[in-house]
C-alpha cells in the first residue's frame, strides 16, 4: 500500500526502460486501482463522507447534499470496463 508520497513518487517516476510510456502505463494502473478503490462496493455508503473529507481541497458552489446525489448517480452508471485507456505514440 501507497500512503501519498510514495504515490506521486510512483506515477511520476520515468527513469526506467520505458520512459515517459512507462510512466504514463504506471499513471493509468493507478486511476484504475483508485477508481476500483472508491467506487468498490464496500466503499459506496462512505461516498458522503469521502466527499466531506475531500471538501477542503474542492472549491464548489453545489452543496454537500448535490455531491453525493452527482457521487450516486455516477456510481450507478459507471463500469470501470467501460473506462478505456490508451497511450499516443
């Protein structure tokens, strides 16, 4: 398990075989390991209180009640197999 810096040290990382390709593969696995994360079933019911702890760093005008209400009807649509990534040569 990553804690925050190790994190961004990860997804920033290039100076291997791969360079920026490998960096941006590595930037990818991460998105999908959070989206897994956050949008996993045992994580749905604490989506008001990950949007109340992530609050501090969002400048919005929605109120808290419009979040979660966005936060649940995108949970219900999204897929992560409908997520497709892709690098550009």
């Amino acid at each position: 398990m990553l804690d925050g810096d190790k994190s961004i040290q990860y997804i920033r990382f290039r100076y291997d075989n791969q360079g920026d390709i490998g960096r941006i593969r590595r930037q990818q696995i991460f998105i999908k390991a959070i989206i897994h994360k956050v949008f996993g079933s045992k994580n749905l019911f604490k989506l008001p209180s990950i949007i109340n702890i992530m609050s501090d760093s969002i400048k919005t005008d929605l109120s808290l009640s419009q979040l979660v209400s966005l936060g649940l009807q995108f949970t219900e649509s999204f897929q992560i197999d409908n997520v497709h990534m892709a690098t550009v040569p």
